[in-house]
C-alpha cells in the first residue's frame, strides 16, 4: 500500500515528531542530504496559487538532487478528464505527487488512484506541510514542544484543523479563539476527537485566549482565490466586520512574549498589523524558511531515504 502524506490524523505523535527533528537536522546540515534523491521526480500540481508550497518544494528537490515539474491545474487535462485516470498517468512519470486544490473530495480522489506517495500541499481542510515547517520553527525557538501553549486567532480553517490534530498528538494545548469556521474546513469527526483529548479548548474572548500563551497564532481571514472574487464581496466585507475584533496586533499582546506566528500570505490591517508582522518575538519569515527543510523531511520519509 502507497504511504501518503494528507492530513496528519493518519501520522502518530511519534511520526510527526520524527519528521519535526529530521526537518532541523537536514537544515543545520544540509550538504549531507545532496543528491540523495538523484533521478527521482517530483511531479507539482497546483489547482491553487502559492509562493512558498511551489518554491520551497521545487527547491527542495532540487537540493536533493531531484527534479521537479510545475503543473497548473487549469493548463493540464485534469480540468476536463476524470482526476482518478490523470493521477494514475502522473504516477506512471514520478516518484511523487503534490496537489495543491482547493476541494478535499479531489484531493481524496487523487489519493485513491495514485501509484506514488501523494503530499497534500494543501486543500479546504488541511494543510499538513505548512503545519510540520510551523512546529519545526516553535521546536528551534522553544526547544521542546510538550506543554506548549498555542492559542490562534480568527477563523477556523485548514490551518487551525491541523494545528489542532499535531497540537493533540504531540502534547501541546491548542486554542481556538474563532467566532466561526469556514464551511468547506468543517470537520466534525477530528472535533470530536480533538475535544476527547484534552489537549483542545475554545475561548471566545482574544485577550483570555493570548493570555498565559507560548504561541500566538492567525491566518488570513478570507481565502486567496476569494479575496478578489467579485461574486464573494459580500461575505467579505461581512467576514472582515465580524473579525476585526480577533486581530493580531500591537495592543492584544502587549506584555506577552508569546511567539507570534502566520503561515503567510498575509493581509496586513486585516488579521494582523504592522507591528505583529515585524515584532521581535515574530517568527513568521522563519516560517516560511522553514517550509523548504520539513518538506524535504517529508519527501526523504515518503521515499524511505
């Protein structure tokens, strides 16, 4: 059976650690892990834009020694042809796939069918890779991760679904401080489970969430394919009323020292200010480095190197 990597609620506590630690030593050497990926392909495809999901993973190959293809949804046959029988021609070509979509239901299909690992790089409800780059980033600063406190603030989503199944697994506190979700990301089954563990709370009130918190961390508030959509105008102006008041800024964290974090891209005066983005406890860009160093974790572990 193919081992992919989708949602992080198929990975043990132990797993995700490991992939943690490996992320931070490839990264304090990264000479040792040249070419160990020599002729392999890795093969992207991208039904949703990005910056860091495309360069880090194509990067990163690359520093491996690998190759990786650049595959835009809508320029391919997977935007007319049945996405089962394209996956399958795709894996015939690679030694691994990432899909970046936007409906879990597709990514779910590709998994199904593909002959190769499958990396989520994203899709409605989660976002694995950029999650593992974020604990990667807290275990540099913090140098553990057991007993961490994480509070995060705005709406629920992709984001704050896999913070919540790692937070769980891995012994840290997660908070949600979010006056709703957003509809696609619902998913009743790991809430269920989420709130059996102990390890997950709800707090309405931002100021009660920051408080006593290791990490503070939000994430846009409307996503980025609808942000300029004329037809979601709307719901946006709605969206951006109601959640104003979760903003990460300069006057919820006075006196905290709490690490503050966003996996980017960021809408500054919306979910965060100026000073947040740039405070000295910010380890946002760190973030982003970190993206290209857990994910090659994550390839060397789906290819047994």
């Amino acid at each position: 059976m193919v081992k992919h990597f989708l949602t992080l609620k198929e990975y043990s506590g132990k797993e995700i650690a490991s992939l943690i630690d490996r992320g931070i030593a490839i990264k304090k050497n990264p000479e040792r892990y040249q070419d160990v990926l020599k002729g392999k392909t890795l093969t992207m495809i991208f039904q949703k834009t990005s910056t860091r999901t495309r360069v880090s993973f194509e990067v990163g190959m690359t520093q491996l020694g690998g190759h990786a293809i650049y595959l835009d949804w809508m320029k391919t046959n997977f935007a007319l042809a049945d996405i089962a029988d394209e996956t399958k021609v795709v894996s015939r070509y690679s030694d691994l796939i990432m899909a970046r979509l936007i409906k879990t239901e597709d990514l779910m299909k590709m998994a199904k069918s593909a002959e190769v690992p499958l990396i989520n790089g994203l899709d409605a409800m989660y976002h694995p890779c950029q999650i593992i780059g974020d604990l990667m980033t807290v275990k540099e600063k913090k140098g553990s991760l057991n007993g961490l406190k994480l509070a995060y603030l705005g709406i629920g989503n992709n984001v704050s679904n896999t913070l919540t199944v790692a937070c769980a697994k891995l012994g840290m506190e997660f908070t949600l401080c979010a006056p709703e979700r957003h509809p696609p990301s619902v998913d009743n089954d790991m809430l269920k489970w989420a709130k059996s563990t102990g390890f997950y709370k709800e707090e309405k009130d931002p100021r009660k969430a920051v408080k006593d918190a290791d990490i503070v961390y939000t994430d846009t508030w409307v996503d980025m394919e609808l942000f300029m959509d004329p037809a979601f105008a709307k719901e946006k102006e709605r969206r951006l009323k109601t959640f104003m008041p979760y903003q990460l800024n300069k006057k919820l964290m006075a006196g905290s020292k709490a690490l503050i974090m966003h996996d980017l891209p960021a809408h500054r005066g919306y979910e965060i200010d100026d000073w947040a983005m740039n405070a000295p406890n910010s380890v946002i860009f760190d973030q982003a480095e970190n993206r290209l160093h857990s994910e090659k974790a994550i390839m060397l572990m789906l290819l047994n190197k």
